[in-house]
C-alpha cells in the first residue's frame, strides 16, 4: 500500500515538469486514481506550480497564454480550471472539516497581511486564523482546499510579470486575452451570480465546510479594534411561505453559499487592497482589466438583492459596500501615476464602470435593450449608491483634470487623451445625474469627507432595513474635498475650455497653411513625377500626419461643448490677440525631452513649448517597417519585406556603391533605394524605457510593390500583352521598362 502511494504521488511530481498538453490529460487520470490522502499532500505542490509559488514565475503560463498566441495551449488550460474541471473536482473531494491547507502571512499582499495583523478583518477571517498561542499572533491561515485555490488565483494577479518577463508584456492588452482573463470572468458568473434563480454550479458541495461559528478568537490584542463584517442574521427574511421552514430551522446562509462568500472577500481583498504607492510597481493593464470585470460582475449580483428571496441575499446586499471603502485610494493612486498614453482608457473604463452599476442592473427589459443607451435611473437603489459614494463620482474627475492641463492639444495622440475625458463628461451628463450630484455635494458639503471614524459616516446603509454594518477602513483625506460644481472647478474648467479653443484655433491656421503648401508643392511637379506619385502613391508621414491633423478640430469642438454643457460654462470666445501671444511663433526658452540636466522639470512646460520641440523631431522609424495601411496587401508587405532583406543581405556592398555615385546610376539608385538614416526607438524589456538607436545604411524596399495602385497598374499591362502577344511576359516586361524610364525621366 505505501508503495502504491509513493508511486501516485511521485508520478504527479514528474508530471508537474511535463509539456502542458501532456501534463494536464495525464494529471486528470492520475488524480482520479489517487486517493484522499494522496490528494492531500500533492494539492499544495500542485497549486504551487500552477501559480509560480515560491520563484514567483510565470507558474503554467495562465498570464501569458492567449487564444492567438497559442490556441491548443489555450483551450486545454481552459478545460483543466474551469469550474467544472478537474481541478475543482479535487478541490470538491478534499472539502473536509480535518483537512487544512496553511498560507503564510507572508505570502499575502502588503495591504492583506496589514489588515489581519491589525486586525481590521471581517467576520469571514475569524474562523480562519491560525495563532500561535506562545506570541499570540497569526502566523497563517487554515483554508480548506477551494479556498486555498481561489485566494491563490487571486495572489497570482499581482505579480508583475509584465516587468519580469518580457514575453509576458506582448499580451498584456486589449487585442491579446490570457487564459487568465477568461477564468477570472467564468469564476465570477459562476460563483455570483446575477440571476437569483442561478445555481452554483456544482451544487450541493459540503454544506457543512463553513457552519456557524461562536464568536472569533478573542485573546488577540491588535493595535487597533478589530472590525468584523457581520453576516445579517435570518430575522431579516421576509417571512413568506417559501422561506417559512428555512427562518424557523434557524441554518446560517453560510450553508447554501459559502463559495459565493469566499469568491467575493478573497478577490475583492485582494484585488482592490493592491498597493499602488510610489514605492511599488503598477499593476499591467491585465490587471486593471480584471478588476474591471470584478466590479461589473459584483454590481450584476448586488443589483438583484432586491428580488432575491434566497439565502444569498445578504451577500447581495453587502457586495457593494464592501467595494467602497478599498476602491477609492486604489483607483486614485492608480489614476494618480499611470501614464497618459492609450492604456489609460483602460483605467478610465474601470472608473466608468464602477460609478455606473445602473447598467449591470438585473431587470429583464434593460438586458433586451442595447447598454449602451443604459442612463441613469431615478431609482432609489442608485441613488443611495452615489450619496454612499460620491467621492469616488467628484474627487476622482477633480484629481486627473489638472494631468489633462497640461496636455498639448495640437498633437493627435493627446487630442485621443482628451477625447476619453470627454467620454467620462458624457457619463456625468446622464439625466438627472449632474443634479444628484451636486445635490449631494450641497447636502453634505466639505464635511462629507472630514472623518476620523467610519461611524460618523452618517450615509451609510444604517437604517433598520439595512443587512448589517460594514464599517468602512480608517481612511483619512488630508487633502480635504474639493466640491466638483463649485466656483473653484467652474474657474479651472473655464480656463481649461480657453486652453482648448486656442489650440482648436491654432490647428485650423495650421491645417490651412499646410493644405496651401502641398496644392503649391504638387504644382511644381513635373507631369512624370505626378503621374509616378499616383501609381505608387505610398503613405508619407506627412500624409498621415495631415489625415490625424483634420480630425483634430472636431474632437476639440466636441469636448468644449461636452465639458462646458457639464459645469454650465460657456464657450470662451478667443480674441486673434490671445491667439497670437501663447501662438508656436511667440519666444519660448529652448528646452528638450532628452536634456539629462538635473532642472528640468517637464510639468511646467507649456503646451506650446512642447508644440516647439515636436516641431523639430524627424522621422526615426524605417519607413519599410510602418504598418501595413488599408490600400496595401497584407501578404505582398510580408513577402516582399523577407525578399528585400534577403537582397539587402546579400548585396549592401553594391547597394551602398551605387548610392554614393553621382552619374546617372547614382541618380537613379537614390530614386529606386531608401537613404541612409538613424532609427530610434524605446526599448522595454523589464518595464523601463531605455531609448536605442541603429544606423541603417542605405537598402532597397519593394513594399511599394505591395499597394493595390501598382497591382492593378501591372494587372493592366499583363492583360494588354496577353492580347497583343498571348503571354503576360511580354507585359511585365513593358511594365518595367515604363517604371525604369519613369525613374530616369525623376531624376533630372
């Protein structure tokens, strides 16, 4: 018998080094001949290497693996810790009172281990701690094996594997979803649910793992006084006839749905207690974007507290307020140091998700419209949400605007920037929100935030009708609150509005100008190199630069209108004198984002400055490595890119030669070869921009080849020497002939 155990156990430990596909068909055979007791000494090693415990590593590559990148990888990771999957089925198996499973405190987030060793937990932790009785302190916690697995899953979010790991950082957006993404979206339907029908699949799983407990250990002594999360006790069930056995059998909710309770403290605790302060790494937008599925989610379960009649009820009615008092120094310290860049939208869609719970509302008529005409519903649910969390509405918009200030609104890159904060004063001009709001901020004023305990936070659900108490963290805000409709803002928007009308102003001067020069440069063209530059039309930068220009003015004029409609501000008028005196052409100190001088300081640049110093930067991309525009094949790009680096391989002495002549060969080699240049990029391989450079001498691309203009323009000689000589030989060949004299006639 113990010779058959070593055996089990050994061969899941080898399995554990296996290939992925191998290691998880043959590991769901191996369990299902392992016995209890085997399972319960390999269930830690296993989780362990599943997550990278212990090096923290990239563990079975849940953070990595992506449905592109790898999709037979992808569907049978999927399978193997899906809900139903075997790795569930063994935690299911080891749900036993005797059975334990010990985490370090060690191993926990900052924040976590902050909050148990003070203890600020809730009731959920009591029965869960694991104390030594000599120093009286907890040293661990005692988790059965779901629990272990699931506050494990959430740990592993934390790591920073887009600094660590190179490979990690390609996946980490929008277009490139991990294993991890969608199992952090199918745990949380699962385990809450919206619909009050729902079941927790599967069902009926040891109801006995977390019966009612006496009150938590009390010998503990903590700095502070613990504050525990009081599950509401079955009084306050309506007593209707469905419900009447359950009330007077007197059996805890924990019974029915303890998986819910441990899904919803172990992510919330963790995920939105990260510590995002100027010491610690940001979190990689992964990261954001599964919180950002944890609120949506939390908001669709606690919106249906309202006809639920079941024992989840009163998760329900606590999932929200237990997000409140965690969220706010989270998303405004994360707000505070996350670049402005095109991630940003990904933070500033969480915010608009959480301040939004009306569009996660379970009502079957809303699910039947489209979301995205979901507004703002005089409902009173919703209403009590914005009073419980109105700093999260105000202070949050308040705290980014002046980041925004100092944007140049004449690049294109920061008009998108500005666009998004437009977006956001959409949501704010939802009907009847802006009068709530500033209702609310007339109601209670800059006292609102002016607290040294949770108990004077007199918005609270407190009333009798209320689940219970879930007091809020010691949190203290120094900074005081700054009222969102008041003088002050109004102040800040109007010059704000100023800011953007003048670059509005500016860009239009210089839209005309530009389209004034090109009609003039396009004059001056001989008719062989206009006729040359329409058959192999490429995208310049300029062109594309003056495509991403026209668009600038309309995205200005929308968020002047949208912000202004918002704070009830009018449309500044401009003066051509104002124009002229913050214009490009007015004397700026010189100044340049690459000085390494200690006195720099880029915050107080002005926009016009920075339009300056935006001026002068030149091209530093390789023009053959742009990418492939609408009116090019995309299979041609690729080809035709290996075969140019194969001929640029094997002949750049030649190339190089014929470039620095100055006959007729050189002419024509400096119209057909690229000229040398020197590339720049930024380069970020542990999560930190290092700026490179390369000299790349002058080399030949026939990506012009690839666009659809020249296709054709070669389509139409095939076919003309097809029915003049019966072969498309004869047509390639006119059709070189015609480029290369095109090319000679360009050259004088």
């Amino acid at each position: 018998m113990t010779q058959y155990y070593d055996k089990n156990v050994n061969r899941v430990l080898e399995l554990l080094n296996y290939p992925i596909l191998e290691r998880c068909n043959q590991l769901e055979s191996v369990f299902n001949e392992c016995n209890i007791r085997e399972l319960q000494d390999i269930f830690p090693n296993v989780v362990q290497s599943v997550f990278g415990i212990g090096d923290r590593g990239i563990g079975w590559g849940l953070r990595t693996t992506t449905k592109k990148n790898a999709p037979q990888f992808f569907d049978t990771l999927f399978q193997f810790f899906a809900p139903m999957g075997p790795l569930f089925q063994i935690c299911y198996r080891l749900l036993n009172d005797a059975i334990k499973f010990e985490i370090n405190l060690d191993q926990l987030p900052h924040k976590i281990n902050e909050m148990i060793q003070t203890g600020q937990y809730s009731l959920f932790y009591a029965d869960l701690l694991n104390v030594d009785t000599f120093r009286r302190q907890v040293i661990s916690l005692s988790l059965n094996a779901f629990d272990y697995y699931i506050l494990h899953f959430c740990i592993y979010a934390t790591f920073p594997l887009h600094k660590m790991y190179p490979a990690a950082l390609q996946v980490h957006n929008e277009h490139m979803k991990t294993v991890y993404f969608f199992l952090t979206a199918e745990y949380l339907c699962n385990f809450l649910p919206c619909r009050p029908d729902s079941v927790v699949m599967p069902p009926n799983i040891c109801p006995t793992v977390k019966s009612p407990q006496p009150m938590p250990i009390q010998p503990l002594q903590p700095k502070r006084s613990p504050k525990y999360l009081k599950i509401p006790s079955t009084s306050v069930y309506d007593a209707s006839n469905s419900n009447a056995q359950f009330i007077r059998n007197t059996v805890s909710p924990r019974v029915h749905a303890w998986r819910t309770e441990s899904v919803l403290h172990f992510f919330i605790d963790t995920w939105l207690r990260y510590d995002v302060d100027e010491t610690r790494d940001l979190p990689s937008s992964e990261f954001i974007r599964v919180v950002r599925i944890l609120i949506k989610q939390t908001h669709s379960f606690a919106n249906s507290a309202y006809i639920d009649d079941t024992p989840m009820v009163n998760l329900r009615k606590l999932a929200q307020p237990m997000m409140r008092a965690p969220f706010y120094p989270f998303l405004k310290s994360t707000m505070g140091r996350w670049p402005l860049d095109s991630s940003f939208s990904v933070v500033l869609e969480l915010w608009l998700s959480y301040i939004q719970p009306w569009r996660y509302g379970f009502d079957w008529q809303l699910q039947k419209s489209n979301e995205n005409n979901i507004e703002f519903l005089t409902d009173n649910r919703y209403q009590t949400f914005i009073l419980d969390n109105l700093i999260i509405y105000t202070q949050i918009f308040v705290h980014i605007l002046p980041r925004f200030e100092r944007l140049d609104f004449t690049s294109f890159p920061n008009v998108i920037m500005l666009h998004r904060l437009v977006k956001v004063s959409k949501v704010f001009n939802q009907t009847g929100l802006p009068a709530k709001l500033l209702q609310a901020e007339q109601s209670f004023g800059g006292s609102y935030l002016k607290y040294d305990s949770p108990r004077k936070q007199n918005t609270f659900l407190c009333s009798a009708n209320s689940p219970g108490s879930y007091e809020w963290d010691n949190l203290h805000y120094d900074d005081g609150y700054t009222p969102m409709f008041g003088d002050a803002m109004q102040n800040t928007i109007q010059k704000f509005l100023k800011t953007i009308c003048i670059a509005r102003d500016q860009v239009i001067k210089e839209i005309i100008a530009k389209t004034e020069e090109n009609k003039e440069r396009y004059k001056s063209l001989g008719i062989f190199k206009r006729i040359f530059n329409k058959i192999f039309e490429e995208m310049s930068c300029d062109v594309q630069k003056m495509k991403e220009y026209n668009k600038i003015p309309d995205i200005l004029e929308s968020a002047v209108h949208t912000l202004g409609a918002m704070f009830n501000v009018d449309v500044p008028d401009i003066s051509g004198e104002e124009i002229d005196t913050t214009s490009p052409n007015c004397t700026q100190p010189h100044f340049s984002l690459y000085d390494d001088s200690n006195y720099l300081d880029v915050s107080r640049i002005s926009p016009f400055q920075m339009m300056n110093n935006l001026a002068n930067i030149k091209a530093s991309v390789d023009p053959a490595l742009l990418p492939i525009q609408t009116y090019e094949c995309a299979f041609l790009v690729r080809l035709l890119h290996r075969l140019s680096c194969k001929m640029n391989e094997k002949f750049h002495q030649e190339i190089e030669a014929l470039w620095y002549r100055s006959d007729i060969k050189g002419k024509l080699a400096r119209r057909i070869f690229y000229g040398p240049m020197t590339t720049q990029w930024f380069d970020k391989p542990y999560g930190e921009s290092a700026l490179c450079e390369q000299q790349l001498p002058p080399r030949l691309s026939l990506r012009y080849f690839a666009s659809y203009q020249c296709l054709f323009f070669v389509a139409i000689f095939c076919i003309i020497g097809y029915i003049k000589c019966h072969t498309v030989i004869i047509g390639i060949i006119a059709a070189i002939m015609v480029l290369l004299t095109f090319l000679y006639m360009c050259s004088f």
